[in-house]
C-alpha cells in the first residue's frame, strides 16, 4: 500500500512520518526542509505500508514551483493508494483550501489533523468530528512530536481512507468553501499576546534585530571553535599516533593517514557550525533572521533566502549549496550557488593559519579575518554583478514565519549529522583517493621530491604564478589544491618536510597574495559536484571555475603589488 | 487603494486585489493572502512583515506592489 503524505510546509509531515514508521528523517522548522520526496516504510498490523513524504506545499496550481510541481506529478502519475492531507489545525481555513485541491484528484484521503497543541495555545479549537462530516473523509486529530493520535491514525489508514464529498473546480471558489468550512468547525478564543509576538517585536526591531543577528552569528563562530577546539586537538593526536604505528608502511601513514587525517580533524568545527545552526533554526529563528537580513542581502540583488547558504558556506560549502534549494526565485538561487564558494569554508582556516603565523605573527586573528571578510565581499558583489548583467529581473519573495519551538536534540543530532555527512563522505572518497595519488607523484619516479612526477608539475606550471614570486613548490600545492583546499597545506608538509618552511620562500607581500589566491581561486571537487548538481548545469559549473580563477589571480596580483609597497 | 509595499509600520487594512501575472496571484491566493482578508503591516524595512488570519508573512518589496489593499476608514470585508 502506498500513502503519499501532502501538506503545508511546516505542518510536521516529517515528524508524523517518523511517529508512524519509527523512521528518523530530518525535520526542520524552517519553511521548505523536505525538497525531495522522502520515502519510509512502515508496518501497521503486519500490513506492508509505503510512506512517501512530499514536499511542502501550500497548493497545486503554481506550475512555477519546483514543490509544487514534485507533489503534483507525484499524485498524477504514481496514483497513490492513500493521500494522508497533514492539516496545521492552527491555521486551517489555508491548509483547507488544499485539501480541497486535493479531492479533485479522485484518490481516498485521510485528514490528519496535526498542531492541535499548538492550536489550543492560541485560543483555537476545531470540531474534527463535524470537520470530518462536512468533507465526507476521516479526519483525525493529532501531535506529531509526542505520539497523540497516531495509533488512532494507524487504524485509518489501514480503512483506506475516503474521497470525499465536496466538488470546487475554481480557485475562487476553493477559497470561499475552504472559508466557509473552517468558520463552521472553528471556535477562537482570544488569547493574551504570545511569548512568540513578543520575541518577534525584539527579533525584527529596527535598531535591535540587526545586532541581535550578529550577536547569534558571534555565538555560533564562538562555540565552533572554542567549544570544539579540544576536540580538535584530540582527533590530531590519535592521528598522530596512527600514523607513527604504521611508519612501516609510508603509503599508509605518509598518504592515506596524514591525508585524511587532515581533514577529518575539521569534522569538529563543521559539526559545531551545524549544530549551532541547527538549534536557530529548529528554534525558528532563522526566519526571522531572514527578514532581518533582507535588506541588505537585496542590496546585492539577493533576497533574505540567501543568508542561510552563505552562512552555512563558513563550515562547508557543500550543504550550503544544497541548502539554497529553499530559495524559490530561480534567478536568486543560481547566483546564491554561483557565490557560495567564496564564502571561506572551514578548510580555508589551516591555510590562513599556516601563512598568518609564518609571515605576520603578532597579527594573525586580524590577517585571518581580513580573509574571511574579502570572501564575503567578493561574494556580494560577484551576486551584485551577476544580477545586473546575467540574472536580470526582480524575484517575488513570500515566507511564511514558523512559529518558536524547543529545538529537541533529535532534530539537533539529525539535522547536523545530515549536513557533516557530505564532509565526510569527501574524507572518505575524493581525499582518501587523492593521498595516494600525491604520495604516488611525490616519491616516484625519485623519492627526492624535487625530481618527482610532482616536482616537474610544479616546474612546469611556476611560471604562470612567477608574477605573484610563487615558487614550484607553491604552485604545486596550489594545484593540487583542486581537489580540496585542505590538500594545499598537506601538499606543503610532503614538499617541504615541514610547512611552516615556506617562511623561507616568500615575502609577507607574496604571502598575502597566496592566501588571497587560495581563498577565491577555484572551489573544491565535492563543491563543483554540487554546484553541477544543483544548478543542473556544465555552463554555469565552468563559469564558477574559470570565474573564480579569474577573480583571484587578479586580486591576488594587486595584494601581492600593493603589499610590496607597504611592507 | 495603495500597495502594500507602500503601508506604513503598524497599519491595517483590507486587501483587495492582486494585480499583475497570475503566479504572483496563484501564490499569494494559496498562501491565504485573499481578497477581503485583513492585513497588519508589523514591519516595513527593505521586506515588510504582515499579518494575515493570524499567520506572519515576510513580503518582498517587489510582491508587496502587487497588493493593493484597501485603507480607507469605512473599509468593510467584502
Ligand atoms: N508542538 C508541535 N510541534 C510539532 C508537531 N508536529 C511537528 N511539530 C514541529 O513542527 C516543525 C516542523 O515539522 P516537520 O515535520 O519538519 O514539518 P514538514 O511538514 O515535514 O515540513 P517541510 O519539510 O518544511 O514541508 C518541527 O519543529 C516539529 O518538531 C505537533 O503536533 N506539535
């Protein structure tokens, strides 16, 4: 038996879905976090059930919206055998006006009634047994989050549900009805101002909510690093160590260890970036910061949408990409993507660290966030560009405000897993790959590196970077920085025997110039594979590459001339 | 009538027609911004924030526009 679950955004599709089957699929309480059809299977009384969870969506009609369209096609073309319609009891004469698209499909539905907690906290009550009446279909009432009314549920699914009674071709007239039927079932109480009206005064204050954005965004960077940081130094050690226990074998602790383990010791920062966005979103924040930032993201001819991406961009720049699925306006989302790898993905840091110690000690936390900074401005202002010339014309912009909730550390873990997961598959593939392909290159055919297959690549491509004084060891670092910019300092350590060695090889001004180039020049092969993914485009995936090289060689010339002067 | 984009922080009024193509109408129909709704603008800063049957909205300026909404004083719901 096959159910196919429709809905609002935000009603707890998801969360019904894992009360019903067990299930652990990711719930979010941010408009639009299912944008795929997820599918559960569950057993009711020995009975076979398929759960497909579409995404959000507030009608049927829009042929515009990519959720909309997926849910539609979806009904038309797989006819399910059950439609389980999640109804937010909160605000139903909206989320009827869908149930009534719905019956024009002609397949059996189930009315779930879900939020009845929430609803009775704003004073509203909802008859569902004359609800059920008046549609002519079951229509049960239930919590998602704390199990009420799912046995209930269960047992009506099992029924097979009803078509209903009522008929409304027009939209017009679907409006009327689905008014008509919520004032006959609804009873409202009038309430004292929430909490969340009142978190929301302050949130979206002219003068206080920008502060208060950049006060959570500090908070957020704080616990990424500091509360990570023994972690970190944990993970560095055992690396250490593995790699000592298996000197035997240099393949293995030169290239695979050494590899991997450079990155995997960033798994903590990423996965305490997710969880601190994690718990601002579930807590529904996020949306008000959307509003909050709306202004200034359209500035640069983005919209509030975009905030989101590019501040998961500083952990990495992978599910950032995917994350900007939620914007609806395409034009907006292509260009969110296209900028995205500017952002400074926490792979960038060791980097900055390295040069920053090396060249400008005493001064390194101003140098590292002056990185940080140009990535951010080169992103607004590539989107700024690419809006006026390439992506022209005004996007439409409508989000609904999801109401406050306490983030439960369920929908915390499952929510940050899902995103360092994309991290973690690119330690486990593309890196691991890559670690024994460098130490292959660097020790044959003579284990002196200079002579290596790695050393005539780095010979070869030096003079392309001889303006900005980058020696063959920088460039080879630099290319193989392709595949991860991680690899860039793991690349020094092999060449150099020690990184922190550069210090003999270049000027403060060169320095700069490098940092600059591997902050902006070309983003990481998990990247591209998103940026492919999601904009479902080889042309706009080569023009992120050669754009990105583009800029950064140019930036990085004048810092590396302008830097000559000054210091 | 003036658009919605055009209302001050904190006032009201009746929404009364949508106008431009029909996905900005389709869109804002199925998300319950209808004719004879009333409307709260609760913040108007580059996006406004509204009001609507008691659900928050964040409106682009560019959508906001398209809204005309009625803000005379003997506005009734039609
Ligand atoms: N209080 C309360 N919260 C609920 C209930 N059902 C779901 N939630 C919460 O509502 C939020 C949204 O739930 P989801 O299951 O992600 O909603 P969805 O309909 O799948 O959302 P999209 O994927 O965006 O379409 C989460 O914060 C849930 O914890 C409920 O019955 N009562």
């Amino acid at each position: 038996m096959k159910v196919a679950m429709v809905g609002n955004p935000n009603v707890g599709k998801t969360a019904l879905l894992n009360a019903i089957t067990g299930g652990d699929f990711i719930i979010g309480n941010f408009p639009g976090t299912t944008v795929e059809k997820k599918e559960g299977k569950g057993k009711i009384d020995g009975v076979e059930v398929e759960f497909i969870d579409l995404p959000g969506t507030y009608g049927l009609e829009d042929v515009s919206s990519p959720d909309e369209k997926i849910a539609r096609d979806y009904i038309l073309n797989e006819k399910p055998d059950l439609i389980l319609n999640v109804v937010d009891a909160s605000n139903l004469e909206r989320n009827l006006y869908l149930t009534l698209q719905l019956m024009e499909f002609g397949r059996p539905i189930i009315v779930a009634l879900n939020l009845v907690d929430e609803a009775k906290k704003k004073g509203i009550e909802i008859d569902s047994e004359k609800l059920g009446k008046i549609l002519g279909m079951p229509v049960v009432e239930t919590v998602a989050v704390e199990n009420i009314g799912v046995d209930e549920l269960k047992r009506k699914i099992l029924e097979g549900g009803k078509k209903g009674i009522i008929h409304v071709k027009t939209l017009e007239e679907r409006i009327e009805k689905a008014e008509e039927i919520a004032r006959k079932v609804t009873k409202k109480k009038v309430v004292a101002k929430s909490v969340g009206d009142m978190l929301d005064e302050v949130f979206t204050d002219k003068y206080l909510g920008i502060p208060i954005f950049f006060a959570f965004m500090w908070m957020a960077f704080r616990f990424t690093y500091d509360v990570a940081s023994p972690l970190v130094t944990l993970i560095d050690l055992v690396i250490t160590q593995l790699s000592e226990l298996f000197s035997a074998y240099p393949v293995i602790s030169d290239g695979v260890i050494t590899g991997v383990g450079s990155v995997l010791v960033f798994v903590p920062n990423i996965a305490f970036l997710f969880i601190a966005l994690a718990i601002l979103e579930l807590s529904g924040y996020m949306a008000r910061a959307v509003f909050i930032m709306d202004k200034t993201m359209e500035r640069f001819g983005l919209n509030g949408r975009s905030v989101v991406p590019l501040i998961m961009g500083f952990g990495c720049n992978v599910p950032a990409i995917m994350a900007a699925r939620a914007i609806e306006d395409k034009n907006a989302r292509i260009v969110t993507i296209l900028v995205n790898p500017f952002i400074s993905c926490s792979a960038r840091l060791p980097i900055y660290v390295l040069f920053a110690g090396a060249f400008f000690a005493g001064m390194e936390s101003a140098v590292i966030m002056a990185m940080y900074l140009l990535g951010v401005l080169v992103a607004l202002f590539s989107a700024l560009l690419l809006r006026k010339f390439v992506f022209k014309g005004e996007g439409q912009f409508i989000m609904e405000f999801p109401s406050y909730r306490f983030p439960r550390l369920k929908d915390v873990w499952l929510l940050t897993w899902n995103r360092t997961k994309h991290f973690l598959q690119k330690a486990g593939t593309v890196i691991f790959a890559m670690s024994i392909v460098i130490w292959f290159l660097t020790n044959y055919p003579s284990s002196e590196i200079r002579y290596s297959y790695a050393g005539m690549l780095g010979y070869f491509i030096q003079p392309i970077f001889a303006p900005m004084g980058w020696g063959w060891e920088l460039s080879l670092a630099l290319i193989m920085g392709f595949v991860a910019k991680e690899v860039v300092v793991e690349t020094l350590g092999i060449v150099l025997g020690n990184p922190a060695a550069i210090a003999g090889l270049l000027t403060p001004a060169q320095a700069l110039g490098f940092m600059v180039f591997t902050l902006l020049y070309m983003p990481c092969l998990a990247t591209l594979a998103a940026i492919k993914a999601e904009t479902e485009s080889w042309k706009w995936t080569i023009f992120a590459v050669s754009y990105g090289i583009l800029i950064a060689y140019t930036l990085a010339f004048i810092v590396t001339a302008l830097g000559g002067l000054i210091f | 009538m003036v658009p919605l984009a055009l209302m001050k922080e904190g006032s009201k009024g009746v929404v009364r027609e949508i106008v431009g193509g029909r996905g900005a109408y389709v869109k804002l129909q199925e998300m319950g911004i209808t004719r004879g709704k009333e409307i709260k603008v609760l913040r108007s800063s580059g996006a406004l924030l509204v009001a609507v049957n008691g659900t928050k909205f964040v409106v682009g300026r560019g959508l906001a526009m398209k809204v005309m909404v009625d803000v005379s004083k003997d506005r009734e719901k039609s």
